[in-house]
C-alpha cells in the first residue's frame, strides 16, 4: 500500500521482516504457498475465493475449511523435506515448535486452547504447538507494538501510519466469513472490486457469504446505509487482481464439488431501519 509517498508494506512482507527481527536465519524463512496453472499456464497463488468458488460453499463455522486447506496443509507440506532431511540426520523424528499468535480474547474456541500441547507426532515428526500470547489482552498487544522492532499491519489503522488501532479489529483475509460487521463493511470500503467478485462467486453458486449475511445486501448496506470510512481504497487494477478475477470465473463456468447451500434470510435487518434485504 502506497499512501501520502510512504510504502506500506503487506502481511508477506511484514512476516519476513518479523523474522528478521527476531533472528531467524534468512536461509531458514521460507515462504509458501498453495499454486495452481493460470490462465496463461503459468502457476499463480491459489486464491481462497478460487477454492470457495470450485467447493461451491462459503466457509461455515462448523465447516471452516479454509483453515486447514490455505493454512495448516499448506504449512504441514512444507515442513515435509525439513523433516525428511533431520530424521536422516538426527535418526530420530524432527521436533517442530509451532508458534501461533492466536489470543483467548479473539473468541471462545481459540479461549479453549491450551496454550501448549502436541499435535503431532509419528516417526517421522513430533509438533509441539505453543500460543505465548494467548493470555494476553488486546491493549496489551497495542502497548508491546508501540516498542516493537516491526511495524504492525496498515490494516488496523483508519489509515495507514494512523497508529489509532481504528481499521479493523484483525488482520485476516480482506473478506473474512468470521469477521465482525465492522470489519467486512470496512473492507467492502477498503476493497470494492475484491466484493464485486465475492458476489459474483455467491450469486453464480447460490449459497450466502455467511448464513445470516449476503455479500450482496453488506455492499448493498454500505452504499444506502452508510458503512466505517475506509480511509484508503486498493484500486485492485494490476495484473495480479486480473488474473484473480480470471481464475475465479473460470472455475465459476465449471460444476462445484458440492451442492451450494442456497442463500438462507431469517429476516433480521443490518441496523435499524435498514432496507438493505427489501
């Protein structure tokens, strides 16, 4: 994100400066990513949207499965030739520390989690998971980021540098299925052709960015009801945005693995007054 001259940088490039702040070895940060052939046979990211476009479902609270497909998996495969090379090593199965940043106070499943447990472990490798901030509160997060060594996300601010924490309340993907009100109209704001496209995707397959809320009626909502200021819109105008939109129509033309759930309404307005559903 440019913004007033200054370079903002994203959530890839923030990680590997994190890294390089906490003394991880350039050699040792790798970077990956779930790929798939582009429009041009070349491979590109495989988008999030792409994946809920071919499954034909959003992701759902008792069904997120975009967290072990663009997360979990994609980092467990990664780790495979690490592994495979210490356990020739070390003849013994390879130890990894998974440290997560996950908090009790960003919701009652991640408030469960222990802060320490294992899990996984085979011959071949033994994962320890360990959350060192799950205890903390989000004004401690904010009083440690006014002295840390990297910048946090732009994102959280009303406008990039701001340093008000009044963007929103996490820094996820840009259209978050588990995201607060607040935080979805923002980046309906922040990003309206990245929403144009989540609407596309729900309006070919049928089923609702959520059970309760349509992407359609939020942007719908943000434009006659009012919505938070973005405060900086993403023009979305490179080639990276088009071949997004490329792949995800693409694999809109083809039959999903699953039966879209279709669009459920239960009739309750987005504020009061609001005829964004009529």
């Amino acid at each position: 994100m440019i913004f007033d001259g200054i370079r903002y940088p994203g959530v890839s490039e923030l990680a590997t400066l994190q890294s390089a702040a906490f003394g991880v070895p350039a050699d040792r940060h790798v970077e990956v990513t779930r790929t798939m052939p582009g429009p041009d046979g070349t491979r590109m990211p495989h988008s999030l949207l792409t994946e809920i476009a071919a499954y034909g479902r959003f992701p759902r609270m008792g069904s997120p499965y975009c967290r072990k497909a663009a997360k979990e998996s994609v980092v467990s495969r990664a780790w495979t030739p690490m592994v495979s090379r210490l356990k020739r090593e070390l003849g013994r199965p390879a130890r990894i520390l998974k440290v997560m940043g996950l908090r009790s106070d960003q919701g009652p499943d991640r408030k469960k989690r222990p802060a320490f447990r294992t899990v996984q472990a085979n011959s071949a490798r033994i994962v320890d998971e360990w959350l060192p901030v799950k205890d903390w509160s989000t004004d401690t997060v904010k009083e440690w980021h006014a002295n840390a060594p990297v910048p946090y996300s732009w994102t959280y601010d009303s406008v990039p540098g701001a340093g008000d924490w009044s963007g929103t309340s996490r820094c996820s993907c840009s259209l978050c299925v588990f995201a607060s009100r607040h935080d979805v109209l923002l980046s309906v704001g922040r990003r309206p052709r990245l929403a144009d496209l989540y609407a596309e995707v729900e309006q070919v397959r049928g089923d609702s960015f959520r059970a309760d809320w349509r992407i359609t009626d939020l942007i719908r909502h943000a434009a006659t009801c009012g919505a938070p200021d973005p405060g900086v819109v993403c023009a979305d105008d490179g080639p990276e945005f088009t071949a997004l939109q490329e792949q995800v129509r693409q694999t809109l033309t083809k039959d999903p693995r699953k039966e879209p759930e279709m669009a459920r309404h239960n009739g309750r307005a987005l504020c009061d007054g609001c005829t964004a559903h009529s």
